[in-house]
C-alpha cells in the first residue's frame, strides 16, 4: 500500500434528509480539517441498517449532502457501507481476522424474537446493543418491535473477540482516553456475537456456507476499507454518544493493518435551552435555508469547546456574524493535525468576531484558515 492518499474521515454515520446542525458537525469538521491540513475529506455513510426501513434511503442520502452544501461541504469522497466493491475486502478481513483467532465459530445459547431485532449471546445479555429493544413483562421477555417473547436456542454463531490491551492511542481532548480505558477493560476478555440470523443482515458467501454479519460490525471494517480504496486515513473525527463504535473502528484498524488514527470527538452540540438540537429542527432549518455558508460555518465554530462534552450553539450570534462575513477573509497557513486544533477554538473565534465587528475594515485570518 504505497502512495496512498492522506486523508481525514467521518465515522460512518447514518444519513438523515433533514438534518440539523448537531448532525452536520463532524462532516464540517472533516473538511476544515481537510482544507487545513490539504488533506482528503471522507465523508463514510452507513446505510446497510436501513436496507429494511420503509424509508427510500436515497432520499436521505441526497437530502443530507445537499444540506452539507449548503454549508461548502463537498467531500472528496463519500464511502458507503453498502458498496459491492467492499465485499471481496470484508471477506478477505474477515477470512484473516477468522486465522488469528479474534473470530471464532462456537456453539452458543442466544435469545431471539421473531423479527430477529434482538439477537444476542445469552450470557451477555448486559452488554448486547439490542437490550434496549426488548421489554420484561412478569418474567416473559418480549421484543418492542414484533411484540413476540424472546426464545432461546442453541446453535453454532460467529463470535468476534478483541485483543486485550489493544486501544487508541491518540485521542483528542485528552479526556477521553479515561473513558476508553475503561471501554477496553470492559470489554476485552468478552465475545461479541457478530452474525445474525435475519436475511436484514449483511451477507457474506463462502464455498461451503453463507454467513450473515452485524451490519454494524461490518462498517467497523471502515478504515482497512479505505485503505484498500487508496486512503491513508489519519484523522477519525468520532462522537461522544458513539465511543463504543469509535474504539471497534480503530482496533480493527490495529488488527487489520497496524495502523492507528488520530481520534477527535467533538463536543455534542445542544441548542439555546440546553436541549438537544433535534428539538431545534425548525430553527436549524432555518439557518439551512436563509444564511450563506460562510456565516453558517462561522456560528457552527464559535460553539466549539473541547474542555466539555457538550457545547451550546449560541444563535443569537447568527445576526451579527451575517452582517459582516462578507469582509472576513481566510488566510493560508501550513499547519499539523495538532496546531490545527489549537486554531479550533469557539471562545478564541468569538474573540476574533468581536475584534472584527470594531472596524469596517476587510479582514484576513490565518486562524480562519480552512474554517471558512
Ligand atoms: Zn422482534
């Protein structure tokens, strides 16, 4: 793998046709990274968990990176989970993953509803991601989707184990490597069951059987993916509500190629009442539809405070950042992944907006560099 192209990513995250600004924020900041740092902008979707849904995922797809121009975003590149070109890959990582050992075949007892939404070891009931959708009713469980009671059965499952001691080892704001300590501890002498037995599943074929795999845990296979399309990826940019996927995408990584990335999680953005920015649709909407990109891109980064986990989008600022992004120019400047940071900084580009508004002179920025 030589002559790869640098590049910073998304982890793959689920479209929606209107999203609000909360849902834009990594996207944003694969790019600010990307023109900082002149580096590729991967855009990574995950679409192969809505293969069943009702909904024309097309339609989210198209919606979503329309409102992603609407904020300049244009990546360099927008990697599906659900494309045929990565199935010969997931089949030779998976093939290679199997020889090591960290994937094994075992006979297990798993618990599963009609409708297959549930589906998980038995012995790791506490752990599975489907616990949320089941119900316990006078000692019947039963599933929230199919209303049918969970049954357990026996039966030979694959089972992915990650190797212990294995964790990210750059991770930005610092805080967080805490936190996936705790996730490796947690998790590494546990087996995740990793196929399913619902056709919703991704499907792998092999000479003498067919094996369908957890979606998710299929995208985690992301970063080896882009490799094998050409990218170096060496910037992550995660979330905080998906530590979990975060920590799986860059074992992987590790197992599969050596390789790590440099892992961001921004702040997740809340709106003015400190409620979550899905309740602020309408108005998020409206920043969508009735403020230039430029004006947009500045109010998304004055939120930016990576000493907390959650940030306020203050949008009241909208009115006079609009006034003026006119005459706010960026400079050019030759910067790292870690400089690059240092320019992101909401308090310090607030500061610089207040600075700007004192005068009607045009403005050029090296610390806006990329951002706008
Ligand atoms: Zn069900």
């Amino acid at each position: 793998m030589i002559d790869r192209k640098r590049c910073v990513t998304t982890l793959p995250i689920t479209p929606v046709g209107r999203p609000n600004l909360g849902v834009v924020l990594a996207p944003f900041l694969a790019d600010v990274f990307s023109k900082k740092l002149e580096i590729d902008n991967i855009l990574a979707l995950n679409l192969n968990g809505l293969k069943f849904s009702n909904e024309n995922y097309e339609d989210r797809v198209s919606g979503y990176l329309s409102a992603l121009r609407g904020l300049d975003i244009v990546p360099s590149c927008t990697w599906k989970d659900n494309e045929e070109e990565n199935i010969p890959w997931i089949n030779i990582i998976f093939n290679k993953l199997r020889e090591e050992n960290y994937i094994s075949k075992e006979l297990k007892s798993i618990i599963r509803c009609k409708c297959g939404a549930v589906e998980s070891l038995t012995e790791a009931e506490n752990i599975s991601p489907s616990r949320a959708l089941y119900a316990s009713d006078k000692n019947r469980r039963y599933c929230k989707l199919c209303k049918t009671e969970l049954r357990e059965f026996h039966e030979f499952v694959y089972l992915f184990k990650p190797p212990a001691a294995l964790m990210p080892r750059e991770i930005f704001p610092y805080f967080y490597a805490k936190e996936m300590e705790a996730i490796c501890f947690k998790f590494n002498h546990c087996k995740f069951l990793i196929s399913r037995s619902r056709p919703s599943a991704f499907s792998l074929a092999f000479k003498d059987e067919e094996i369908f795999l957890d979606v998710d845990f299929v995208w985690q296979m992301f970063l080896p993916l882009l490799r094998r399309r050409g990218y170096k990826p060496e910037i992550l940019i995660g979330g905080n509500k998906n530590l979990m996927a975060c920590y799986f995408s860059i074992i992987m990584s590790q197992i599969v190629d050596q390789e790590d990335v440099f892992l961001v999680i921004p702040p997740y953005y809340l709106g003015p009442r400190r409620t979550s920015l899905k309740d602020e649709q309408y108005l998020s909407e409206n920043l969508l539809s009735g403020y230039d990109s430029k004006s947009l891109r500045l109010l998304l980064a004055t939120a930016l405070n990576w000493r907390k986990k959650e940030s306020i989008v203050d949008f009241e600022l909208m009115n006079f950042i609009s006034k003026m992004s006119y005459r706010i120019h960026s400079k050019k400047k030759t910067t790292n992944s870690a400089n690059a940071l240092v320019d992101l900084d909401g308090a310090r580009i607030k500061n610089l907006l207040v600075q700007f508004k004192k005068t009607r002179d045009v403005f050029y920025s090296e610390e806006l560099c990329g951002l706008i």
